[in-house]
C-alpha cells in the first residue's frame, strides 16, 4: 500500500497551460488541482485554522496520476511536474541538532575544510568527547559542566556551542520560491570539492508558530567551505537548486501529527554513476532539541515570518566512507543520484549537478504574483 493512501497531502505542480504553479492533493493515486481565489497558494492553506479539513474537501479536477507526476521530468515546463510543496514561506534551517552530526561539524573545523585531514582529527575528536554527549540536554546544568571540562581541554567549538548551549542554530537556507521538487536536479557549487546531502525533516509552520505538517528536505552542505570558515555558511548553503523540499506536505491530522514527526526515520541512498552506493539514516528519535523549541527558538515576539516558514530540524547522517581510496572520505559526483525515504512521507529523489549547470532561479515573486492576477485568482 503506497503512503500516499493515506493522510492528507498538500503540494505544487507546474501547469504549463497557466504558465505557473497550481495547489494540488492526492486523492486515491489521483493528484487534483485546489487552486482557488480563496487558497491560490500553499502558504495560504497553511495559515487556515484547519488546514487539512479545508483541504479534504476542496473541489478540484484530476490534473494526473500520482505516479505518473512522481516520474515526469521535473524541468521541462511543457509538462505537468511536481513542484517544492511550499511558496511564499521562509525557508529556514536548524544545525547541529544531533549528537553524531556534531561532532563531524567538529571535525570540518578542526579540519579546515580538508578532507585528508579529517580521519586522524576525528579518532581525536572522538575519542574526547565521542557519543559522552549523545544524551546531554542543550543549555542544561550538565550540558554547562561538559563546555567547562572540553575548554579546559582547548576543544570547545561553534558546533558544540550550538549544540549543547541554550541557542540552537538557525539559519536562511534558501530564498522564498528557490527551493526545488522531487525530480529536480540539486546543485553543487563549482567550488567545493568536499560535500555531502543532508536528509531532514521538514516542518511547514504558520506565521503564528503553528506546525501544521511535514514533509522531506536535502539541505545540502559543502563541507570544505562551511569547514574553512562559519562566516562562510551562506556561501556554502544557499546557491542554485541547493535546497530540495518534496514531494508533498503531510498536513496534520487524525493520522498523522507531532508525536509521529519525532518518531520518523529517514533512509539515504547515493548511487553513483560510477556504481558507489552508500545508503545512511537518521531518526529522529535521537535530536537533541524537541522540534517545538526549535520552532519556538526560529519564530515569535522575537522574529515574525507573515507567510510562515519551512523549518529544516537538522541531520544525524554525516557520511564518512571513503570513495575515492583511503583518507579522501565520502564527496558527490556529478550525476549521483540522491533518494531520501520515510514510510510515513514518501521518497524524495534528486540527481547532483553543478549550481552552474542546474535552471536559473528565475520564477521569483512578481512572477508568481503577476501569473495569479492574469489567471484572475488574486
């Protein structure tokens, strides 16, 4: 039974006979278009009290079989192809929130972005603090005593501070309307030689800090540039077809809802063109910080976000096999091809190129804004 058979989706299309995006569901392995002058956009139905009500019984037409829209090429705007299921929303982004992954953020520091560096440092690094801070909770009295002990060691870091302090890490990841589907190609900059994906879930929030669903994200991360410096991290998060979201929003409702979101475990497979295969999970029983408070730490008094937000909960994956011989550690190639899974939200897919050789970004939102008007929904 396909996972689409259940709960209530939400998601975007490319219509090539209205020249934009149009709201779809699913419904019995069929995908409808909801568009409408009252939820013309996502975000729209995101701000609704009853978010997944309204989109139960929305009336719309069969624009296509789901399986069908999951297969069709995802750039080719003559033809019907799935879309990031959000629009207007911020697209912000958590780091460091697991144990594992922290300490590899550790290691890129340490390494300065130099993948040949990095086995030698991380059989140090581990062996210092290793999993000893896997169940310290952020910003506790424990969490304090273990930041006193690693400085008088000379091996505090960013990526600790971030991951055991009070503050957790949040950050823009992508522009409003830049991330891409399933389907799409995912981009790499020129310049980085050392990177890997990064499976996470995603949360659509409301602009009034409301979670109101979930879905899959690949928030790719150049690991020699973020190594070589933090002050680097825009330059190494938010490029062409960096980010990826899909393939739809799984609204909360009766079956789906918070608690199953800290329950998910998220597969990871590369394959390579060059037969490298290297599969990876991350559940997220074992985050350090409830996705409450990261959403309570992203948006509030402090920091408003009218359209709302997607919100990227960070990775327990942090690849370290080698493919190249030994001491190179794991880096994509062109044309890998990148599935992240879970049973309760379905696979996103994606093939790694260039940012330079993936589609200009260039549908922005006076494009969206003027395409609504010509087709008399706003």
């Amino acid at each position: 039974m396909s996972v689409f058979s259940t709960g209530t989706w939400l998601g975007r299309i490319w219509d090539p006979v209205a020249a934009g995006p149009s709201v779809v569901t699913v419904r019995d392995g069929q995908v409808h278009d909801i568009t409408s002058a009252t939820a013309p956009l996502a975000r729209d139905i995101c701000e609704m009290d009853d978010p997944a009500g309204y989109v139960c019984a929305a009336p719309g037409p069969i624009v296509g079989n789901l399986d069908e829209l999951l297969s069709a090429p995802a750039e080719n705007p003559a033809v019907r192809h799935l879309l990031a299921p959000c629009d207007l929303q911020a697209v912000k982004a958590c780091g460091v929130t697991f144990a594992g992954s922290m300490v590899e953020r550790v290691i890129e520091e340490r390494a300065g972005g130099d993948p040949a560096r990095a086995d030698a440092i991380r059989l140090r690094v581990a062996a210092a603090i290793g999993a000893s801070l896997r169940n310290i909770r952020p910003g506790s009295i424990e969490a304090n005593a273990a930041k006193a002990a690693l400085q008088a060691e000379g091996l505090w870091s960013q990526y600790l501070e971030v991951g055991i302090g009070p503050d957790a890490e949040v950050f823009s990841k992508a522009q409003v309307l830049s991330s891409v589907g399933h389907g799409a190609r995912i981009g790499l900059h020129p310049a980085s030689k050392w990177n890997n994906p990064e499976p996470e879930i995603v949360l659509a929030v409301s602009s009034r800090g409301r979670i109101v669903g979930a879905t899959i994200g690949n928030d790719v991360n150049l690991r020699d540039i973020e190594g070589r410096s933090a002050l680097l991290l825009s330059k190494a998060k938010d490029n062409n077809a960096s980010c990826a979201i899909g393939p739809f929003i799984r609204l909360f409702d009766d079956t789906f809802g918070p608690d199953d979101v800290r329950r998910i475990d998220l597969s990871l497979t590369v394959e390579g063109k060059d037969n490298f295969l290297l599969k990876g999970t991350s559940s997220m029983s074992e985050i350090s910080r409830d996705p409450g408070d990261l959403v309570a730490q992203t948006i509030g008094r402090h920091h408003q976000y009218p359209d709302g937000l997607m919100l990227f909960l960070g990775t327990l994956f942090a690849p370290t096999q080698h493919r190249d011989g030994s001491g190179g550690g794991f880096t994509h190639k062109l044309g890998d091809v990148v599935t992240i899974s879970a049973k309760e939200l379905g696979a996103l897919k994606n093939t790694v190129d260039l940012s330079t050789s993936c589609p200009e970004w260039t549908f922005g939102t006076r494009s969206l804004m003027t395409n609504l008007a010509t087709r008399g929904l706003i």
